[in-house]
C-alpha cells in the first residue's frame, strides 16, 4: 500500500510540474534600448524617430518598463552611463532579447574602416556600444542602426 501511495504521489507531482510549465504564460525577457543623438538643435527626425519605434514597440507589446530611452545632444559619458543601466538590467537574464536602436549620425573611420556613433564630444565606436551594453551571451541581441 505504501509504495502505491508513493507512487500516485509522484506521478500527480510530475503532472503538476509539467501542467504548470506547459501552461506558463511567463515569457523570456526583453528590454528596448533606444537612442537618439542630435549633433543640431532642432533635429526633429530623430526624434520622430524615436517616437516611431517607441510606438511600434507598444504595439509588439513591449511595456513602459521594458523601453529605455535616452535622446538629445549626448556626450559620451551620458551615453556610457545609460548602457550601464541597460546593463545592470540584462546582466542576470538567462535568456531574452535585447533590441538596441539608434538614430543620428555615424560615419566609417578612414583610418580604421570601423564604423563609429557621433556624439557632442566624440566619435565612438560601435564595438565599443556593445562592450558598454555587455548583452550576456545566452541572450539574443538585435540591432537597428539609423544613421
């Protein structure tokens, strides 16, 4: 009698267990990571930009929460401090997506041939921005450069 017992036992356990995670509604972590550099004031594309993809996102629904923005005249400290952020976020994830979207200017570096973000102090490179954002490697990285 008692292994019967042990045993309908474990068997409505596993059936709990995969009942549950067959039916969880969690899904894997995401964050948006928008930015917007403007060298001018008054560069209104990049903020309809940014409003844009924001909007799009809400619509793929993505929520308040999981949209970080940052937009204007940016020097590279401000930007170097907004991927830490972004960072500290993503950084205990063991799976996810990160998208990154960027609006401004950029250019390719003659002397390098690397592609590099502008901002108000300096120029700066792309591998840079994801070295800053340290995506972990078990999490997806998507990227939409728009300069």
């Amino acid at each position: 009698m008692n292994r019967y017992i042990t045993a309908v036992v474990m068997c409505l356990s596993l059936v709990f267990i995969t009942t549950r995670h067959a039916f969880s509604s969690e899904q894997p972590p995401k964050l948006a990571v928008l930015i917007g550099c403007s060298l001018n004031p008054g560069e209104a594309e990049i903020h309809n930009d940014l409003t844009s993809v924001y909007n799009s996102l809400v619509q793929k629904n993505y929520t308040p929460d999981e949209i970080m923005t940052l937009e204007g005249r940016l020097t590279a400290s401000r930007l170097k401090s907004f991927l830490m952020e972004a960072h500290e976020r993503v950084i205990p994830w063991q799976n996810g997506q990160v998208f990154l979207y960027y609006s401004g200017h950029g250019y390719v570096n003659d002397t390098t041939g690397r592609p590099e973000l502008w901002f108000e102090d300096r120029k700066i490179d792309w591998q840079d921005v994801f070295t800053e954002l340290g995506v972990p490697k078990q999490v997806s990285l998507v990227l939409l450069p728009d300069c």
